[in-house]
C-alpha cells in the first residue's frame, strides 16, 4: 500500500472584484478577508508602488511583540520583536531587504510599531535570495488594520485569523497570490 505525501498548506490570496486593495484568503476550509497593497496585485513589483505582489512565496519565520501576548502557536520560526528592530527598504544599500537594527541611517521600516500591524508579522520570501534593487522590499504577512484599508503591499489579516491560520500550517507552508 502506498503511503500519501502532505501536500504543502497554501495560502491562497485573490483580489475582490469590487475592490482590488481588498481579498479572500483561503487555507483549506478557512476563508478569511485580507487587506491588499493600496495598488492591488502586480505581476511585475516595483519598489514604492504599493502593490502587493502575485507569485508564490515561502511563508519563512515569525516576529511577534512579547509585550502584546503569548507568541502565536506555530511550526515556524518564532522571533520576538524588540525596539530597534527595522528592515532596509532603501534599494541603494547594501542591506536592502533585510533586518536591520535600528537607528539606521538609510530608509527603512520600523518593526515596533505603535499601531497593531507588526504585532505578528511573517517574512514571505519575496526579493529575498538575492534581493533585487528596486524589486520591493519588506512584503509581509501580517495584522490588518481595523477597517480593512490598503497595505503599502503586503497581505493582511485580523489578528484571530492570524493566529488561527498560523496554527494550522507546517513549517514548509506557502502563500500563493494570484493576479
């Protein structure tokens, strides 16, 4: 008898119709709404263009704020945030689409923020290995703003579809996002 290999989990990601910086988020059985980049899904991402990227992309490790709660449940890498945590967004630098810790003089994002967002954010392997000037940077999956409003390009979800969705993936999970 022949033993069925696990398909990896995939998160699935498409725009609404109506509305293209929102989306349905499906895992399996769970279907949740997400927030989009305010530009949408783009097959070709540019830096700065606030589209949220299609493709197919390795969902690689967790951050989470300690002060926030209990880290979410998960068979992937878990990391705890702490304040000088960034991530380079300046295509000119060396470190472009990466951590970095701050203060940094070069352009980046800050990953303690004083709004929810990065309170559980996962890194997707996006313009990571190598990173390509220019080819956005910082796409990630993460906490949604209350009322749904556009990401600067990254997939956003409520944080108890966050932490469901978490829970039920492996450590070889995917997010495909589908123009």
């Amino acid at each position: 008898m022949a033993i069925a290999k696990k398909t990896k989990d995939t998160l699935e990601v498409r725009a609404l119709a109506r509305d293209r910086t929102k989306g349905i988020l499906r895992l399996g059985e769970i279907t949740v709404p997400c927030a989009l980049g305010r530009s949408g899904i783009k097959m070709r991402k540019r830096e700065g263009d606030g589209a949220t990227p299609a493709g197919r992309f390795a969902l690689l490790h967790v951050y989470y704020r300690p002060d926030k709660g209990l880290p979410p449940r998960t068979l992937l890498p878990l990391e705890p945030l702490s304040v000088d945590a960034g991530w380079c967004d300046d295509p000119g630098h060396p470190l472009y689409n990466r951590p970095v810790t701050l203060p940094f003089a070069a352009s980046h994002e800050k990953m303690w923020r004083d709004d929810r967002l990065y309170d559980v954010a996962v890194v997707l392997d996006c313009n990571l290995s190598p990173a390509v000037k220019g080819k956005g940077s910082a796409i990630f999956f993460h906490i949604a703003r209350e009322d749904y409003r556009p990401t600067e390009g990254c997939v956003a979800v409520a944080p108890e579809h966050m932490r469901l969705i978490l829970s039920r993936i492996g450590a070889d999970a995917e997010m495909v996002i589908r123009a």
